[in-house]
C-alpha cells in the first residue's frame, strides 16, 4: 500500500514538472497547419489534438466553435489530427498521449499552458486566455 503511494506521487510529480517545464518553451511548429497558425495575426491559439471521430473530441470541437464564436475570433485554433499522416510529429513534439488534448500558446509562440487531457469547458478555456498577457 505505502509504495503504491509512493509510485502514484512519484508519477504525478513527474507530470506537474512535465508541464511547468513546457511552460514558457517556443511551441513547435513542425506541421503545415501550425506553421500557418501559431502567432498568426498577433493572436493566442489553442492547439487541438485530436482523433475527429472519436467522441470526446467532437463535444471538444463544439465547444471550441462556441468559445470562438462567442469571442469574436480573438484567439485561433490549429488543429493537429490523428488522421493527417503530416501531424504524427506533433503529436511526439507536444508528448501528446491522449485525446482531446489541448495547447495554448501566447501570441509569441511560447507555450502558456498545457491542459490536462479530455475535454476542457468554455469556462476553463475563456480563463486561460483571459489569464495571456
């Protein structure tokens, strides 16, 4: 039983620095749609990695359109799919092992968060790109 504790709190410090050390990183652009996305038009985007026909990752699709709808486009959204044989870098890139995953990325290309995976609500969303410089 005590080890078991020890191992849980071992892998979940692990995951905490994982994400503390992305923070801050230049976020890779190693794909033709993040190239084309990431600080476009001196905006924020939200990275979305995903399988577009699993179905978690079409309610996080939904809920991405409303957050970009409702916010006037403020902020872009690159998408990095399991189906595109040109993204299976990214994947490897960001340590992608989940999906939906998702990425924010400041309108300087650094990387400013790194969300848990599964699907994230408007509200989680709207703070974090509230909370960018």
């Amino acid at each position: 039983m005590k080890r078991s504790i020890i191992t849980v709190l071992c892998v979940a410090s692990l995951i905490v620095a994982g994400f503390a050390f992305a923070s801050g990183m230049t976020a890779p652009t190693n794909t033709p749609e993040l190239k084309r996305v990431i600080g476009a038009n001196s905006k924020a985007t939200l990275i979305f990695f995903q399988n577009p026909n699993g179905g978690p990752c079409k309610i996080q699709k939904e809920v991405l359109d409303k957050l970009k709808s409702d916010r006037k486009g403020n902020f872009n959204i690159a998408v990095v799919s399991t189906t595109r044989q040109e993204d299976q870098r990214a994947f490897y890139d960001y340590g992608i092992r989940s999906l939906p995953s998702l990425v924010l990325v400041d309108k300087n290309g650094k990387i400013a968060r790194v969300f848990a995976p599964g699907i994230q609500n408007a509200e989680t969303l709207t703070t974090a790109l509230d909370g960018l410089k």
